[in-house]
C-alpha cells in the first residue's frame, strides 16, 4: 500500500508543474511506439487495439486499454483503469477507482487500488499482489504470483485461480477504530489453490468449496464448507 502514496505525490507534483499535460489523450489503433509515455492531469487516457506504448499516468481521468495491447505502468489518483482482453502491462494502479482485467491479460507485476474493486476475468496472470483497502476482490481462473489483500472488503476467488503467496485481510488501524463492523466474506472456490497462509486481523466468513484444501484452525475464521459453482451467499 505504500506504493500507492507513492503515487499519489508523483503523480500530483511532476504533471501539475507542467502545464501542457491537459486534457484526454487518444492513442490509434496499431500505434507501435514502446518508448512514449501518454500523461495528463485532467482527462482519461484511451489506448486503440494492437497498441504498443509506454507509460500512461493521469490524475483526474480513467486509463483504457484495448484489446491486444501492450503498455508500461497504467496508473490514475482519481478514476478507473479497464483493460480489455488480451493486454500485456507492467503494473496497473489507482486511488480512488476500481480496476478491471479482461481475459488472459498479462500484468508483470502488481494490481492495486484504495478506494475501489479489482476484478481479474478467467485466463489472467498477475506477476505481484493484488490489493485494495475498501472494495471487493475477485478473480477467475487466475493466477496470482504476490499476496491478495485488503483491510475491509470481500475476497472472491473461482474456478481455479491459484495464489501463490498469502490471502491477507488486515486488521483495522484507524484512530477511531474499526467502523467498519460488517465481517468480511472470503471464497475459496472450485479447485482454488492457497500455497501461501491465510491471514485474517479480522473476523471473518470463509466459504471454502469441498475441492479446496485448508488449515481448518484458522484464527479469526468463521468456516463454511460449500459445493456447486455457485456463489455460496
């Protein structure tokens, strides 16, 4: 999560200093330049299909990818970043946003956002950790090299994704405590695979489908077993 303040300051400081970096940027179908980036301040960032650039960053806008594509580090503060099937990318960001991986998209390193949701479709690989703070994780058929985690939002895994590391909810840290009270909910899938630790700072309900091996002594974990592939709530 510290990446993301990272971000924050960066992307504040280095775009506002220059005031050419207005408005939304556009970049056409088959554009093949690997080494330029697109930035803006104010305004969302849109890539064609069978694009090869380089970084996109804005402030105040969405970043969306065609299908096909291959992009740097995709990153916004305030706005969504939505890939369509098929994108190759470094890393995909944004504060106040959600983020949403079409099918087989290939994202070398991690996937984060505070204020929003992360959703990887079926075929998806995801070279890092796959995190938010307030907002629902879910993943199909995905494979996941980092941890997945969050402080106050659902984990939903299905159909086979694999993560590599630890599933993580953390523990609430505010000064004003936890507000929020409602249990987390984590689902474990058909033929999901953990090979790292389930960790939870916080209660939870963990729904765990009869083909998914666990620790059944997990601390802070309210077990449900469940069948089928439907959701269990």
């Amino acid at each position: 999560m510290k990446k993301i303040i990272i971000l924050i300051t960066a992307l504040s400081f280095s775009l506002t200093a220059c005031g050419g970096f207005l408005g939304s940027k556009t970049v056409a179908d088959n554009t093949e330049s690997p080494n330029k980036d697109f930035d803006t301040v104010n305004g969302s960032i849109k890539v064609g299909h069978h694009a090869n650039v380089g970084d996109l960053s804005t402030v105040n806008g969405s970043v969306k990818v065609s299908s096909n594509s291959k992009i740097g580090e995709a990153s916004t503060v305030n706005g969504s970043v939505v890939f369509e099937r098929d994108v190759t990318a470094k890393s995909a960001e944004t504060v106040n946003g959600s983020i949403k991986l079409g099918e087989n998209c290939e994202i070398q390193e991690g996937v984060e956002t505070v204020n929003g949701s992360v959703i990887a479709s079926t075929g998806c690989n995801i070279g890092g950790d796959f995190e938010t703070v307030n907002g629902k994780l879910k993943a199909t058929n995905t494979k996941i090299h980092g941890s997945v985690e969050t402080v106050n939002g659902s984990i939903i895994l299905l159909k086979g994704t694999t993560v590599y590391e630890d599933i993580i909810i953390h523990k609430n840290k505010s000064f004003f405590g936890n507000s929020n009270k409602k249990k987390p909910k984590v689902v474990l899938g058909k033929d999901v695979v953990v090979k790292g630790d389930l960790e939870f700072g916080r209660p939870v309900i963990l729904y765990v489908h009869d083909s998914v091996e666990i620790d059944k002594n997990i601390e802070n974990a309210e077990i449900h077993p469940y069948s089928g592939d439907d959701l269990p709530y």
